[in-house]
C-alpha cells in the first residue's frame, strides 16, 4: 500500500510540472519575437566562424604552400633560408643526445625510433599538434662530415609529413623551425667557406 501512495504521489507531481512546464513554454511562445532570435543566432554564428578564420590565417606563413602541401623538408639550395639543411660544428652523437632530451622536455613530441649507421643516424619523431591532435611524422637525417674536411661536424635534414589532409597550413615549416632553434641553442653553426 505504501508503494502504491508512493506512485500516485510521485506520478502527479510529474504530471503537475509537465503542466506547468507547458503553460511557461505557451506563455514564452507568445512573447518572444522568433525572427529576432533567428537573426541573433546566425550573427553570434557569422562571428564564430570569422573568429576561427582569423585564428587560422594568422599562423599561415606562405599562403600558396600551407593550403596546398601537407609536408616540408629540408635541403641544401631550398628557395626560404629557413628551410636550408643545417650544418653544426657538434658530433651526430651530441646531436641525438640533445634531441632525445628537447622530446622529454616538450609537449607534443615523442621519440619514435633511432637508427645508427656508419654513414648517417636516422631519427624518428612524431609530432602532436596542441589542438586539434594531428600528428606529423618527422625524421631527422644526421651525416657526419667526412674526415678529410676541416671543419668536423655534422650536416641535419628534416623532413614533416602530415599523417591526414591535404594541407598542413604551416605546421610542417613550424616543426623544422622548432627543431632547428633547439640544435641552434646548443651548438655552434659552420660554413662550407670555413
């Protein structure tokens, strides 16, 4: 019997909320001007998908490569500077050390795989972006200068690629320029004129 009480009760509270509920939603049907709240809506929509934009076109840097290729890579007679393959006056072994600690200590990168040969260490990273969690395969090319030459160090190239998309819209570039300032802060450049 006290479950039966129980139902009742508890079915006509809901019952007198719907009711009430109905009678508010009626009374607000009346009042509100829906062509003000349609226009409302899509202006604070025109201005989200404008803000969105303007986040993007800030981090494109060259605006007929971001939106066409979804890789980059260094090279020695590359037409940006920025992207020229990078010669340090360090051996390929400081070179792995340093960007074995620049994975641990960043964010979004992680050591994959390192392989060493007589001739050239191969590095593999990848690489996360903080937003939208797009990875980038980047491999580190290290060549040691032969030993004949004077200036003993090591010749790097980088290579991005996207793992989804068509365009990276800049995130490639921004990987090398990354990894470059870090192997910048720890050693020394040369020149092939030295």
């Amino acid at each position: 019997c006290f479950w039966r009480v129980r139902c009742v009760t508890t079915w006509s509270v809901m019952c007198s909320r719907s009711i009430f509920v109905q009678a508010l939603m009626q009374k607000s049907l009346k009042t509100y001007n829906w062509r003000r709240i349609l226009w409302g809506g899509l202006v604070c929509g025109m201005l989200c998908m404008l803000a969105v934009f303007i986040c993007i076109a800030v981090q494109i840097d060259d605006w007929s490569r971001d939106l066409t290729t979804n890789y980059a890579e260094t090279h020695a007679d590359a037409s940006d500077p920025r992207l020229r393959s990078l010669r340090l006056k360090a051996k390929p072994e400081e070179i792995r050390r340093i960007i074995a600690a620049f994975t641990r200590n960043n964010t979004g990168w992680e050591l994959v795989d390192s392989q060493v040969s007589l001739d050239e260490s191969r590095i593999k990273l990848i690489h996360i972006t903080p937003i939208m969690r797009f990875v980038d395969d980047v491999q580190i090319i290290l060549r040691a200068s032969p030993s004949g030459t004077p200036p003993s160090g090591t010749l790097v190239d980088i290579s991005s690629h996207s793992r989804v998309g068509k365009a990276d819209l800049g995130q490639n570039p921004r990987n090398i320029y990354e990894l470059y300032q870090a192997l910048r802060e720890q050693f020394a450049e040369w020149d092939l004129e030295d």
